[in-house]
C-alpha cells in the first residue's frame, strides 16, 4: 500500500477515536447536568431575613482581589461607602453576567436549531442553555433586590452584540471563544472570592456557588469543542482565528470587569482614581493577564500560537512568557 493511503487510514482512525471521545465526553456532562442542577427560586431562600440586602452591611465592601478595593481613595472611605460601593459593582457584574448570557443562550439555540438527530452537542446545548437561563434569572432577580440602578454593558455593545448569535453558525470556533471570553473572566474572580472568603454576604456566596458549579461544566464543554474543532480547520481559517482570539479576550474582559462610568459619578469617585485601578496598575493589569490564562494555554495546546499571534496577545499586554 502506498505510504500516503496509510497516513490517510491512520489519520482516519484517529479522527474517529476522537469522535467517540468527544461524544463521551458530551454525555458525560450532560448526565452531571441532570445529576447536579439548581434553580433560583427552589434553591435560594431570597426572603429568609439572613439573605436581605442591606446596602450598608459592611459585608459588601469590595475585596482586594477588586482593583478598587485595594486603592487608598476607597480604604479612606466611611465604612457604609465603601459598602455601598461594593453592593453597586456586585449588581453590575451580575448585570453584565445576565446580558452576556442572555446573547450567549441565542446563540446557542441558533447553533442546536442545524443539529441532526443523535447528536450529543444537541443534548449538551440544551441543557446549557437552560443553565443559563437560571443564572440570568438569579443574576436579575439580586440585580432587582439590590435596588441599584444598574444598566450592564454600554449601549454601543448591546446593540453590537446582537451580531454575535448567528455567528454560532458560520463561526462556531470563534463564537465558542467569545463565550469564554465571557465565562472564563467571570469564573476566575468568583473562584477567588470563594476561596479567599470574600464573597461574605450569604446570599452572594449562594448565587456564586451556584454559578461557579454550573459554569465548569459549561467550560469544559466549549473548550472540548474547540479543541475538537479547531485542529481540523483548513490552515488559513486557523490563522485568521489566531488573530482573533487575543482581542476577543481582551474585550470580554474588559466588558466584565471595568465597571461604567454611572458608578464613578454616582458614588463622586475622582477620575485619577479609576484611571489608575481600571487599568493603570500593576495590579490590575495582573488580573487581567490572569484571567485569560487558561485560554491562553488551549490556544497553545490546539496550534493557535504562531508568530504573528503571539505578537497580538503581546500588544494587548495579556501575554505571558512562560505559554500558561
Ligand atoms: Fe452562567
Ligand atoms: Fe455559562
């Protein structure tokens, strides 16, 4: 047999080990969606007294982990400031989170809607959207109680973002990165603050809980679908997603984490001060680099780190040299 008809057998029996394996992986989390599941009005006692919001509980002042919450400006404030403050940007993020979703789940149901029968990415989809749908609730739901008068993301990125669902169809790799440009910011700071104790108030430990649960099995799923994707797009496509993929982090999180400038004017914030925390420092340039460090590593892993992209994370000052 010629030796290029046995690379092709070879290759061919690779790509269906897989397959397989990525359809047992597919199933995999969809039985831990049907085994391990919350909903927000069974699972959070919103009225219980211990879970009331009271915007001066010293409970909602920001963590360090928040870059303004370590400055000077904002240690120097009364207590129940620097609370209200806090109580402010968690009803933000949450806000965020929930519009995120919002176009995340179209997008999702736009990619299931071309699905054939038997197919597991069907099934997974399914169940992650329904996921998502109880995270916007429980986000809005604490967005409402917190009585603050949050809008989420800036105008221009709502209506941009509306051109994001169909891309799920004629880009699904890069539409599966936006979706961790989104979940992967957000998850690395709960997983923080979980850890660290500062997701104090019991009802935000709740819905952090809850969602840092859920949320690693919505990561494992995109990041198993682009590396079942990606290696087995034409090299050019590959290389253009290449390029893609750093601004696309950078923007998601700078959406989720930078918060607007209706807080600063709210709470009377001086401008030197969330220039220097938003991005200014050391700091809160670490965080950022941070948080995009395991999708940093998949790129690596699935050959999206050539020359000239490894320039673009560079530039975008999210590059670090040791490949994680
Ligand atoms: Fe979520
Ligand atoms: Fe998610």
């Amino acid at each position: 047999m010629p030796r290029a008809q046995v690379i092709d057998i070879e290759e061919a029996r690779n790509r269906d080990a897989e397959d397989a394996q990525y359809e047992k992986t597919l199933r995999r989390l969809s039985k831990a969606s049907v085994d391990k599941h919350w909903e927000p009005y069974t699972d959070i006692p919103w009225d219980d007294p211990e879970f009331e919001i009271d915007p001066d509980d010293p409970r909602w002042i920001l963590p360090e982990l928040d870059p303004l919450g370590a400055h000077p400006w904002y240690l120097a404030q009364p207590e129940h400031v620097q609370a209200r403050i806090g109580l402010w940007r968690q009803a933000q993020v949450c806000k965020v989170g929930m519009q995120f979703e919002n176009v995340l789940k179209r997008g999702l149901l736009t990619y299931a809607f071309r699905l054939p029968n038997d197919s597991a990415e069907f099934r997974y989809v399914y169940h992650e959207t329904i996921e998502e749908g109880h995270h916007g609730m429980m986000f809005q739901e604490f967005v409402n109680r917190s009585d603050s008068p949050v809008d989420g993301m800036p105008r221009a990125v709502r209506v941009m973002a509306e051109i994001v669902p169909p891309l799920s169809l004629v880009a699904p790799s890069l539409f599966f990165f936006w979706v961790l440009a989104g979940e992967e910011p957000i998850d690395y700071v709960q997983r923080r603050m979980l850890r660290d104790g500062s997701a104090r108030h019991p009802l935000l430990n709740k819905i952090i809980s809850i969602h840092v649960a859920e949320e690693a099995r919505h990561i494992s799923f995109a990041r198993q679908f682009l590396r079942h994707r990606v290696p087995r797009m034409p090299g050019p496509q590959r290389f253009v997603l290449s390029l893609l993929v750093p601004p696309s982090m950078k923007l998601g999180v700078l959406l989720i984490l930078t918060p607007p400038i209706a807080m600063a004017r709210q709470f009377e914030i001086p401008e030197h001060v969330m220039r220097e925390t938003y991005w200014g420092t050391e700091h809160s340039q670490n965080l950022i680099s941070k948080t995009v460090a395991n999708v940093r590593g998949l790129c690596s892993d699935i050959g999206l780190i050539n020359p000239v992209s490894k320039q673009v994370w560079r530039l975008l000052n999210i590059w670090e040299d040791d490949g994680s």
